[in-house]
C-alpha cells in the first residue's frame, strides 16, 4: 500500500495547469469510437479509469493510439454507431463508474454479447438507476441483485427510445441513455429533478448531434451517423480543486490555475467558497468545444461556515471531499444536507470524511443524508486511511498542510485513477 507524508506549508503559491478533464476524456474516448473517421483528442487524461475505457474499446475493434509520443493527443478511428466488435474477454473498467454506466449505454444498442465488470469497490457500487431505464428501452442486461451489481451480461438489442424522468440528478445516468438513444429508434426523451453536469449534451452539440433542451427536459432524435473531429479537453475542475481550496485555507498563498474548466454545473464550489468568505478571481473566460474555460487566481484567506443546501449538492458532488476540509479550517459550523449520493461513490464519503477528519482533531457530525462540521479547530496531524477513494485521499492529504506535526495518508496509489502527478504537483508549489 502506497502512503504520502505531508506536514503544516508555509504557502501555496505558483502558476500550475490541472491534468485533463476526466468526465470530458471518458466522454471523448466513447463519442470518437462510435464516430465515423478520425478523432483526434488533446489535453485528454491518462488516467487509470479513462485508460480502462480506452483498453475496452480497443478490445471491440477500435485503434486508439497516442500521437507522436507519450502524453500527445489521441487519435481515435471511429467505425460507426453501428461498427464495434463483439469482445473476445470480459471488459474490466477498474475503478470507473463512469465507464461502466456509460458503456452498458452503449453496449445495451450494439449486435453483440459482452460483460462489463470492475475492482472490488465497482462491483459494490449500485447500477439498477441505468439499468432499470435502460431495459425500459429494450435492453437485456443481466447481473448480481436483479441486474444491481457487476458483473453485468448485456445482450445487445434493438432499442426504442423512451420518455423518462430521473429519479436522481445523476450525469451518469443521463449520460447512459443518452448514448443508447443514440442508438434507438424514436426520440429519446429526458427530465432531470435537478441540473447535473452536461459534458455530454455540449460534446454531442459539437459533433453535430441535435439534442434540444426545454428547462429540465432534454430531447435526442438520434443521428443515422457523425463524423470525428478534433476534441480539446480542458484542465479538470474537480482535480483543481484540491489545490483550490490548499491555497484558500493555507496561510500567505497565492496561485495561479490555469486553462481550467468551468462549466456552470461543476463550479458549485466556487460558488460555496465564495460565500463562506474565499478570495478567487476568474480570469481570461474563452470557449473551447462548447466548454466554458478561464483561469483562477486564488489567495487566502479566513474563512466562515455556511449552510450547504440540498440543490448545492449536484454542481459539486465530487468536490464534497475538499470541501469539507474547507469547512473544518473555518470559523462556524457548516451543515451539509441532501448529500445522501455520497454513501455510493467510490466509497461511503459521508462516513470516511467523518472518520478520518476526525482523527486530525475536526469536530464532525454524521447525518443520515450529510454531516455537521464545527470548524475553527486546531488540527493535529495523524496516519489516516483512504478506503480506496482517490478523493479521499486527496482531501486528507490538503487537510495535512494546516496541521501540526506530520499527517500520512495510507492508500494514496489509488489517485492514479484521477489524477497522476498530483503528489509532485503538491510538493512543487507547497512550501
């Protein structure tokens, strides 16, 4: 098990770039297979969990290769919706939720048999909210707890497209459909209870594919093909934000990120900090394959707690982890509601922030759909564990630069499924 030993910065300061945007990457690597011709993806992220996906499309015929050298864009030759191959092996997704919700959309429209699985935390993690639409449309998918847990048997049908209201705001979720309805008969027919991140609906705007949006409600005609084009993926807000925050709560700070991401359904964040009293200017606004991207300039400063409503939560479901250690450095009790999405991630986030922030000496209380943070406490340095997340990880790893003494985080090896360098980076600008 890989751990890293952090102790108390004397200041956060430089000008950095975050790594490619993963949600965006995975997006890119799906959307470039089933295209016709080449795409050619820059900025995309080598991670564990978009490398999975990368590996699974290869196995149903796909050449994905990395242009010139290693870290250079990838260039994708696309088949068709309608031009994968039937996978000789079990296609293992690691880590990723992402990748397998997203490809048990794809796959439940294709001519062919495949499974779909993943590690030990994956095939924990609940898949009943794609599957259950998904069969609705016509799709056999088969699994442990009635189709709930992976492994998953997806039989490849012909589907129809269908009118559906999700029961939660998940991306994911509404990502999946919208790549099988891609490949359905009929308009496919959306409403989310809450705006979620819309990487997909912008990635099928630049490629060419209609889907009109009214309010809460998203329409898809599927397309009879689309052709490849050429994909920049922006800096990642979620991995920023590790550093945002660092250099928030870390006395006499100053950095730079640049070329980062800010769609509005991610920087709920921002948003937060800003009214618990964080200092970040928004620089160089500009638009790249219908992302919003700029660059943040973030110093310290004190913070204050603040109530975390329920209709926060969507916009920064990944930055909860963080956010969190944001809340133990401030003044004031910060209460987070509406956050149960959080118990089915990597890990249980709600449980694991409790448990080890606690260890540093933050006083915190668990909430069946949140927590209550009392901040303002000196925090002390302590071994703390992982449990597998790489956000966790992360987040104990930035709470150990305002503690005294040494904070070691155990686990750290699975950051490589978000973020690769993150250690380095940390060392590089932390004093």
């Amino acid at each position: 098990m890989k751990s890293v030993a952090v102790r108390k910065s004397r200041g956060i300061r430089g000008t950095i770039s975050a790594p490619g945007d993963k949600s965006i990457t995975h997006r890119a690597i799906i959307l470039g297979s089933l295209a016709r011709g080449t795409t050619v993806v820059n900025g995309y992220l080598p991670s564990e969990d978009c490398l999975h996906t990368v590996s699974a499309f290869r196995s149903m015929g796909i050449s994905i290769e990395e242009v010139q050298t290693a870290g250079g864009p990838l260039r994708i030759d696309g088949k068709g919706l309608h031009g994968l191959s039937e996978p000789s092996a079990v296609l293992d997704l690691g880590n990723s939720g992402t990748g397998l919700r997203l490809l048990t959309g794809v796959l439940a429209g294709q001519d062919f048999f495949s499974v779909l699985t993943g590690d030990e935390s994956l095939r924990r993690r609940p898949m009943r909210r794609v599957v259950d639409p998904l069969r609705r449309m016509g799709a056999e998918i088969n699994g442990r707890e009635g189709g709930n847990l992976a492994p998953l048997g997806v039989r490849g049908r012909r589907l129809k497209g269908i009118a559906y209201a999700l029961p939660v705001a998940s991306a994911q979720v509404k990502s999946a459909l919208l790549l099988a309805g891609l490949l359905a008969e009929g308009r496919t027919v959306l409403t989310e209870p809450l705006p979620s991140r819309d990487h997909t609906e912008r990635m099928f705007r630049g490629l060419g594919i209609s889907v009109e949006i009214k309010g809460a409600e998203l329409s898809l005609e599927p397309p009879s093909e689309f052709a490849g084009c050429e994909i920049d993926v922006p800096g990642d807000f979620s991995s920023a934000a590790f550093f945002i925050v660092a250099a928030t709560i870390v006395k006499d700070s100053e950095l730079v990120i640049r070329h980062v991401g800010v769609n509005p359904t991610r920087t709920g964040l921002l948003n937060l900090l800003s009214e618990m009293g964080a200092e970040i200017r928004i620089e160089n606004r500009r638009e790249v394959n219908q992302e919003p991207v700029a660059d943040l300039v973030v110093r310290s400063r004190p913070l204050k707690g603040i109530p975390i409503r329920p209709e926060s939560v969507p916009k920064t479901i990944d930055e909860f982890p963080i956010l969190c250690v944001a809340a133990a450095v401030a003044e004031g009790e910060t209460v987070v509601r509406g956050a149960e999405e959080l118990r089915v991630k990597e890990t249980d986030r709600i449980q694991a922030i409790v448990r080890e922030l606690s260890k540093l000496g933050v006083d915190l209380k668990e909430l069946p759909d949140g927590l209550v943070i009392r901040g303002g406490r000196k925090l002390s340095g302590a071994r703390c564990l992982s449990y597998g997340d790489h956000r966790i990880a992360m987040a104990l790893a930035i709470a150990g630069l305002v503690a005294e003494g040494e904070t070691v985080v155990e686990g750290t090896e699975w950051i490589e499924t978000s973020f690769p360098g993150f250690e380095r980076l940390l060392r590089s600008v932390g004093q």
